[in-house]
C-alpha cells in the first residue's frame, strides 16, 4: 500500500489500481462536517485524474461506522444544515456532483451502520459491498428534519415505497433488507467482507479501462434520458468507443487468443 495523502478525517491511500478514501472519525462514528466531505471529493479528484488508478474505494475506519450522516454535536465545524449564501454550491452537493463526473468504479465497503448522509454516499456510489451485522436508516425526522440532500441519489437505487417507508419513519433497516432492496452487491459475513471485496475489485482492475470509464458515462446519461433519446445516444457513441486504441487491443488479444495489454485510451 502506498499511502498519498493522510489528514485527521480522511486517509487516501493507494493499494495497486485502487485509491481507497477512509473516513477516519471512529470517535464520530464516522460522521460528516466540512472538512470530511471536502477531503472525499477532493479523493475521488485526485483518483480520477490518475490514469493508473482503476477503481475507487469509500469506507470507514472502524468497524462500528461506515458513515453516520452528519456531525451533530453542539458548535460542530461545517454544520451540515448551515448554508453560506455567498456560495454557489453546497459542498455535499459538490460531492454528489462530484462523485457523478467521476469516470471510474466507486465501490463501498459497508463495515459498519450507515445513515443518514453516510446514506447518501452509500447510495451515489456504483456498487457496495457490506458486512451482514450493519444497520442502514434514514433517521432525520426523529430530529425534525428530511433527508433532503441525498434523497436525489436514494431515488435512484431503492422502491419508492420502500424509501418513502425509511424516509418518514426514521427506523432502521438490516442489511439483509438492503440486499433485497437493491442496494447493496453483495452481504457477508464480516469476516469474509475484504475477501468479497477483493473479489469483486479483481473483476473491476483487469477489465479495459476506456470500456469502463465510457460505461459508466453512457450508464449516468441513459439513466435521465427518455427511451428514444438513449436509443440515439447509443447509436453515436458505438463508433466512438469501437474506434478507441483499447477496443482494437482487445479484438485483437481475442482473436490471437491472449491477454490483452490495455493501452487506457
């Protein structure tokens, strides 16, 4: 493992292909401020603008915490709640945004409860692997609020009627519910949870590059376009990506029977 950047809150670190980004608040449960949310960003950047990195991966230090949503003690640094008016954009939307631009694999590694905030990155994320002991939930009405900021992203990944259940009762659910409802890949048990983990990267880190970047951008702009508009963007980009230096290596590794060498362009 080589270890790139290592503040107080957030570790990211890099292990072969991987950029992991920890959230480093065990104390906290893990739980969000500024400070935090900025450092993911800025690692999820960091790795999508490295041509060797393949995939990314968001936990939390710990085994008591994925993530627990925002830090609500009194007087916390970077409020989640507080919104500075000379600022164009919220930072947990900078996140989120973020996260949607970035053309690599975000896996979580769910080792511990996730809720509220730590919800909506489990959710933004592309696939998730989790420990079967974890709680997930959506607690914010218990405090008079709704979970606002990432509901965008819940919408996306769970039932509406399932959603609409954990938004407006605030009760947690297992991680056995999450798997049936779709949001996790894959639930262990916790001792199997890197193992799992590094089977599904090694699917991940030995797959064409240029494939997988132009994938998840065709994957994200399908998804809010109308069928027959996805239907044209196919057809525009198939020549795109057939006429790529790793499709021709690929066609080519096939049909000479080998490996192939992915050029990443």
């Amino acid at each position: 493992m080589t270890e790139t950047s290592n503040t107080e809150t957030v570790i990211v670190a890099r292990r072969g292909g991987v950029q992991w980004i920890t959230i480093n608040r065990p104390d906290r449960r893990n739980a969000l401020n500024e400070q935090v949310v900025r450092s993911i960003a800025a690692g999820i950047r960091q790795a999508a603008e490295d041509a060797s990195v393949r995939a990314v991966v968001i936990t939390g230090a710990g085994d008591q915490a994925f993530c627990a949503g925002a830090d609500l003690a009194k007087n916390v640094q970077g409020f989640a709640f507080d919104v500075d008016f000379s600022r164009p954009r919220h930072y947990i939307v900078d996140l989120f945004k973020t996260v949607q631009e970035c053309p690599l694999p975000l896996i979580a590694r769910v080792n511990g409860h996730v809720m509220a905030g730590g919800f909506g990155i489990l959710c933004a994320c592309d696939m998730a692997v989790a420990a079967d002991d974890i709680r997930i939930g959506t607690p914010e009405t218990k405090i008079g609020v709704t979970p606002m900021m990432i509901l965008p992203y819940m919408l996306r990944v769970l039932p509406a009627r399932k959603l609409q259940e954990m938004c407006v009762t605030g009760e947690q659910f297992s991680a056995a519910d999450g798997l049936l409802m779709g949001l996790f890949n894959y639930v262990v048990p916790r001792a199997e949870l890197d193992a799992k983990l590094d089977w599904l990267l090694g699917r991940i880190v030995d797959k064409s590059p240029t494939a997988v970047r132009l994938g998840k951008q065709a994957f994200n702009a399908m998804r809010d376009m109308a069928l027959r508009d996805a239907l044209e963007y196919a057809q525009a980009m198939v020549p795109v990506m057939s006429s790529t230096a790793d499709a021709r290596e690929g066609m080519a590794a096939f049909q000479e029977k080998r490996a192939p060498q992915w050029p990443g362009r």
